[in-house]
C-alpha cells in the first residue's frame, strides 16, 4: 500500500469498526510502517485517557431525584410555565391544520389570552426601571455572554465591561470572540484585531463598547432618549422563569439602533440584551447577549489582552453611519466660512457648536449638528448633560489641532479634539467630526456630524 | 478495548420512552435518564468542574427536559437535545455563582473549599479538553466513554452512519490530543 493511513481508518481500526478485508489491509500496512503505528498509540493514549477518567467516575445516579423533583414540581404547578408551552405547541400544531383553523380561531385567542392572563397577572412583580436602576446601584463591571454578527455570520463572544470609579462612563472594555477577534478600550483608544490579519486597527478614542457602562445612569438614560420605550413581558420557557421586555429605540450617531433588554422581575438584573441597527429590531441582532452578570468590581487583569508576536498598529479609517448623509448634507445646516482653510473653519464651528451648548442655544446647537434634531430638546439636553446635569459643559477651555481621518460622500471628515470644563468642575477631552461638504471648492461648508467616542477624563 | 463503564441498558428506543412520557407515562423518563446521566455529567463536570455544581446541574437538565419534552420535534435527537438544555442550565450556574460573590478568584476558590474537597484523581486536563469540543465531536466521545455506548449504537441513537461517527470520534481524538499536547 502507498502511503499512509488517514486517522479515521486507525480509528475505526481500533474501534473494532472494519470489515475484515479492509481490517486486513490496515493491519498489514501498520506492521510495515512505524509512522502510522506511532500515529495509532497516540490515538491509543487519548482513547486509554478517556476510558480511564471514565472509569473514575463514582456518581449516585439521579434518576431518583430527577424523578421526585417532576413530581413535586407537577405537585406544587411549578410545572404550569412549561406546561404553557406545551399548550402553546399544541395550539400551533391545531393551527397548521387548515380543517381546525377556521373552527378554533376564536378559541384561541381566548385561550391564550385566559391563559397569559393567569400567568402575568401577579401584582406583587410589579416591575419598574427605577428598581433595576437601584439594583445595580453600587456595581462597577458587566460581563456578557452572547454572540456577535460579523459579516453575517454568528461568531460567540464575551465581554466585560468596568465602569469608571464613582462615574457613569466606560473605563475599560473587552470583547473576545470564538474566531479569536478581539476589540478592547484601554484609556482613551480603541483596538480591533482580527486574526488571521495581523494588524492591530486603532481608534485614538473609546470608539466600541458603551457610551455609559450598562449601570444605573446609562438604564436612566436610555428611559430619557429613547425614541419609544415598551415594557412587555415573556416567558422564558426554557429557564421557567418570568422575564420583563423593554424594547426601545433611537438614533445616536452610529445611526439607528433598536434594543431588547430582557429583566428578572425578582433580582431586577438585566438578563439579556440584543441590539439592531435599525429601528424595528429587524433580522439578525448585531450583538446579543444571553448571559449578563453584574461585577462589583472586576480586576484590572481581567482587561489585559495578549496578541500574538508580529502584529503591527494601524490608524482606523474614520466612516459615518451611511443613514445620517441625508440630514448631514441639508443645505440650511452648518457653516460657510468663506477665505478660511478646512482644517480652520473646522476649528470654528466646533467652537461655535460649544458655545451653543454652553449657552444653552438649542435651536443653534441643532442647525450646526443637524443629527442633533433626531431628539426633541429635552432629550438632547440629557443627552448632552447626562442624566444627572453632571456632565453640561461649562467651559471650553482649548480647540486643538484638527486631522483629516476619513471621508464620506460629501467629503472629508476631520476630526478636532477639545478640552472643556464640565459642571462637575471636572476637566475633559471631546473630540468631534466635523464633516466638510464639497470639499476643493471655494463655498464649501461644514457641519459637525457628532463626538468621535467618549468624553475622556483628564486626570 | 474493554470499556469499564456499565453498559446502558439499551432496550427501548429514545423516540419510544418519549412518546411513553407524552402519553401519561412519565417513569419512563427514568430509561433516559439512566442512558445518558453519566454523559450528561461528564460533560457538565468539565464545563462547571465542580461535581456537586455539576450533579446539581444535570438534574435540573433533565427536569427540563421532561417539561419540554413536548416541543422536542426530532425525537431521535434527544441526547443532542439535552446537552444544548445542559449548556444553558450550565451558564446559569455560572451567573448565579458570580451575581453572589464578591469577584475575587481568591474567594472563588475558598468558596469551593470550605463546601467541597475536590478529587485529586481527576483529569481535569482532559475533562477540559473534552468540554471544549465543538457539539457533535462532544456528543460522540460523551455518549462512547461515559454512557457507555458502541460505534454501532451511537450511530443508532444519533441516526448516523457508523463511518460518520468514527469520523467524528477520529476528530475528537485529535483534537483532545493537540489540547493536551499543548
């Protein structure tokens, strides 16, 4: 015989699973060749491991127990939650039929909504944001389990999430996926690898994970900016438990977003989370966590990541959210500067998108950032304030040096950082896009399209 | 090779003891909870790697699987079924374990010490390597090693041919061997 055996034969070899001709073949072939006798005694070795570690286990067994727990759980109705799927399953089955159809339809509805009735009616649960908002109180680090939709496949992942010391922002960010792509926020930049590129792609700002770390101010938040905030009910049939739905919209900067939060009405934890980028939570979620668990306060190692030698950095080209060109490129918004450079009417209309701001001027904060007219003014101003005021700006106290980092299809985008005082008395960096429109001709104009990342305390 | 497990009692298919719990007849549940129990546990046991978090987990995987033994559809694959229940029954331990303590691997660690001792003789190496396998490579070493099942009968219970599950077992064991080798 040529060559070598593959594994599979040595395999089925060793599993007493040949027909003897075949048996006959491999065998002689494994007197003659000590590579694939060698490749069998490791098999062996695996196969003798498992048998052994098998044999090891001394476990009562819990067919017992298995059984008196069904009985007491049929006993005390605990039961009753699956036992709705069930009447669930059996009511889709009735409904496939087109015979029962026209004759149960009404008794459908009536039987489920009879049945939801019973199971959601249980006033004590009375559930509220404001109490999951307090249980997190206190908490400093999220993990998430759940998988992520990269380029149209569901790759699983975790992600941790820290909280800055006695703030509502980001500090630190981890994500790992299965298929070894790992994004993380450490100070004020972000990183994205994804292996098999050996390039590091760097965000000088906290680009991914959350605005605010999913605690009490960002549930806050998200109560206030929401487009739509619906608070539903499910059962988890698989769980057996009763779970709070909070479905809510709104368009931020990255453009349209929907999310599900899911809520244990007894620990008043957050459970689960998907989010779309759309508003209609429409097809595959971009991220979805089924598993969410509060820290109290996660460790610093927990943030360190390890890439293999070789790996380069490379500056991120900077895009926009291809659903916000149409209000960035409404002629009544932004600035024309004639005489002025990009870079210089860049650094004006940040000054002048600050002052607005900072004097509380709406109506002008909108007509230079026109994504700013997505929210009603009471929103905005809690979006830019925060939800305790804490973070309203007082001053701004210098407009650094701007730097072309990407372009749209109206033109360029710069990006121009800025130091401000917040009303905390707390010093911070900003950086903002502004998106120049028709660029290279003597009246172009500029708007600022929003903050690239965070606001980044200065120590 | 002799396999020191006990053999699983094998009569009755799984389809069968199914239908029997549907129809009124829920000891029958018992017929696979002894079939795959081990199984269940060996897997649980490398994913939680403690055996009283690990038994407690298989129970409440099988409860479950009982209660919604009706929205099963392929009823010839339970034991695929019941790992998928295991793994999610798995990862609520695990939020339950770090929603109520402090997080410290110190207090992790001192935790388990002062409720269990765990077993010197384990190998927890492999066990790891086992619970790390993608589903259908773990389905086959779980149900060959520690439910005690032939090639023959796996590629019953799992409806598939006997070349595919020599072709997963050869898998896994290549896989279980680059882990351990590392």
């Amino acid at each position: 015989m040529q060559g070598h055996m593959n594994e599979e034969q040595l395999t089925a070899l060793a599993e007493g699973c040949l027909a003897d001709q075949e048996k006959h073949v491999v065998e002689g072939h494994l007197q003659q060749c000590e590579w694939c006798r060698e490749l069998l005694g490791r098999t062996d070795q695996v196969r003798l491991r498992l048998v052994a570690n098998a044999a090891d286990f001394d476990t009562p067994s819990i067919e017992e127990p298995v059984l008196g727990e069904i009985a007491r759980r049929t006993q005390t109705g605990e039961h009753r939650v699956s036992s709705l799927g069930r009447w669930i399953a059996f009511l889709q089955e009735a409904w496939s039929s087109t015979a029962l159809r026209a004759a149960s339809v009404s008794a459908v509805v009536v039987c489920i909504a009879v049945v939801v009735g019973v199971f959601f009616y249980e006033p004590s649960h009375a559930w509220s944001l404001e109490r999951s908002i307090a249980a997190v109180q206190g908490k400093r680090g999220v993990q998430f389990a759940g998988s992520l939709n990269i380029n149209g496949s569901r790759v699983e992942c975790q992600m941790w999430v820290r909280g800055r010391q006695g703030e509502s922002r980001m500090q630190d960010m981890l994500l790992r996926a299965e298929n070894g792509a790992t994004i993380w926020v450490s100070g004020n930049a972000t990183y994205f690898y994804l292996p098999p590129d050996p390039v590091v792609y760097k965000d000088d700002a906290q680009t991914a994970g959350f605005t605010h770390w999913p605690g009490a101010a960002f549930l806050e938040l998200l109560k206030k900016v929401s487009r739509t905030a619906e608070v539903d009910y499910r059962l988890d049939l698989f769980a057996a438990r009763r779970l709070v739905v909070l479905k809510a919209q709104l368009i931020d900067v990255g453009g349209p977003k929907s999310f599900v939060l899911e809520f244990d009405p007894n620990s008043k934890l957050l459970v689960s989370l998907k989010t779309w980028n759309n508003l209609d939570a429409s097809g595959d979620p971009v991220f979805q966590a089924d598993s969410v668990t509060y820290l109290d306060s996660p460790p610093d190692s927990l943030f360190q990541v390890e890439l293999p030698n070789g790996v380069v950095y490379r500056e991120r080209d900077l895009t926009v959210a291809s659903e916000t060109i149409g209000l960035l490129a409404t002629t009544s918004s932004g600035l024309s500067l004639p005489g002025l450079s990009e870079a210089e009417a860049s650094r004006k209309i940040v000054e002048a998108v600050y002052a607005a701001e900072i004097n509380g001027d709406l109506a002008a904060f909108k007509q230079l950032a026109p994504l700013a007219s997505l929210w009603d003014d009471e929103q905005l101003r809690t979006l830019l304030a925060g939800s305790d005021g804490q973070e309203s700006i007082a001053e701004l106290i210098e407009v650094g040096e701007p730097r072309v980092r990407g372009r749209s299809s109206l033109g360029p985008l710069i990006v121009v950082p800025a130091v401000v005082k917040h009303q905390d008395g707390r010093r911070y960096q900003h950086k903002l896009i502004v998106q120049v429109r028709e660029a290279g001709r003597e009246n172009f104009s500029c708007v600022v399209y929003g903050p690239y990342g965070v606001p980044y305390l200065q120590e | 090779m002799i396999n020191p497990v006990r053999v699983t009692e094998m009569t009755g298919t799984d389809q069968e003891h199914i239908e029997g719990c549907l129809s009124g007849r829920p000891d029958e549940f018992g017929c696979l909870v002894t079939r795959y129990e081990r199984a269940v546990f060996a897997y649980l046991r490398g994913r939680l790697r403690y055996p009283d978090r690990a038994q407690e987990a298989a129970q409440e995987s099988f409860v479950r699987a009982f209660f919604n033994l009706a929205k099963l559809k392929k009823r010839d694959s339970f034991f695929p079924w019941l790992l998928g229940i295991a793994r999610h029954v798995a990862r609520e331990i695990d939020r339950r374990d770090q929603t109520d303590r402090k997080l410290s691997a110190e207090y992790v660690e001192q935790r388990h010490h002062l409720t269990e001792v765990r077993p010197r003789s384990r190998d927890e190496i492999l066990e790891a390597a086992v619970s790390s396998l993608p589903p259908r490579l773990k389905e086959v070493i779980l149900l060959r090693f520690y439910a005690g099942f032939s090639c023959l009968q796996i590629s019953e219970r799992l409806n598939l041919p006997l070349g595919t599950v020599t072709k997963r077992l050869s898998r896994a064991y290549a896989r279980i061997r680059r882990r351990i080798e590392k």
